[in-house]
C-alpha cells in the first residue's frame, strides 16, 4: 500500500492489491500476498507509476509517505522503491531505494541533495513499512516505525 499525507490536505492511499484506475503499471506485475491482505509483485524491471502526480505537491508545509515493500532479492545495484522524480522534466525531488548495500536510504532534495541511510540491512523475503516525512529543510526516515535518522539544512528544529 503507499500513502501520502500533507498538512492542511486529505490523506492519500493507493492499495496495491490490484491495479486501481489512478495508477499505470509499466511492465509486468502479478498478484501475491501482502503485508497485510494482497499486493503486486514486481518483476525487478516494473514500474508503478501514480497517475497525475504532478499535481501533489505539498509545497512548504510538507509531507509524509509511507509504502509496504518486501524486497525478493537483492540484486548489487540501487533499487527504487518509490520516488517523486521526472527525469525528462529535470525535476527530481525524493526517492526511497535500497542500494548495493542492501539498506534502506532517503534521498531528498532540499536546497542540495542529502542522504538518510538506515544503520542495518533489510532483509530478503520480508516485509518493511518505509516513511519519510518531509517538511521544509527537514525530513526524516522511518523504517518499520523506528526512526532511523533525521536530516536538517540550515538552523530548523527536529521533526
């Protein structure tokens, strides 16, 4: 499931258990069981893509994205587990991957680019929540509800 939240705004959900009509699926993805009820599998080269994303931006007043992922293998190179990025467009903003090193990392651009690694591995066939939660010149990465590092530009308080 992904789920996206901004203050002053409604809170978003997407169910992966089938392809809902907001989402387009680039490639190939089955039905298989889920963190919680059903999902869809990936084939390590598919993509998900959310349908009039452009329009959900939560500008200054941030926001929170959380998604259910079960990484099957691991693979020697960076996958991405979810994203707001417009390669084309030059527009990149945020991506959650696994990299070589088999952890979790936040990438976010505010201003620059900075990184937030999760300290541990994941592990293969399981299931991991992933959040990240972005306010202006903060942001922080949660992995399975634990706070695994907060990330500051400039002089603002924590998250």
């Amino acid at each position: 499931m992904l789920a996206a939240s901004a203050a002053h705004a409604t809170s978003l959900q997407w169910a992966l258990d089938t392809v809902e009509a907001a989402l387009i699926v680039h490639g190939d993805a089955r039905p298989a069981a889920g963190a919680v009820g059903q999902s869809l599998a990936l084939d390590g080269s598919s993509v998900i893509e959310l349908k009039d994303s452009a329009s959900l931006h939560a500008g200054g007043d941030g926001f929170t994205f959380s998604v259910w992922f079960n990484p099957y293998a691991f693979e020697g190179q960076q996958q991405m587990i979810a994203g707001k990025n417009r390669y084309s467009l030059n527009e990149r903003e945020w991506g959650i991957t696994i990299d070589p090193d088999c952890k979790l990392r936040a990438h976010i651009q505010q201003g620059g680019w900075s990184e937030i690694t999760a300290a541990d591995p994941l592990q293969a066939g399981h299931w991991h929540l992933a959040t990240l939660t972005i306010i202006a010149g903060k942001a922080a990465l949660f992995l399975n509800g634990d706070r695994k590092s907060t990330r500051l530009n400039s002089s603002h308080t924590d998250i």
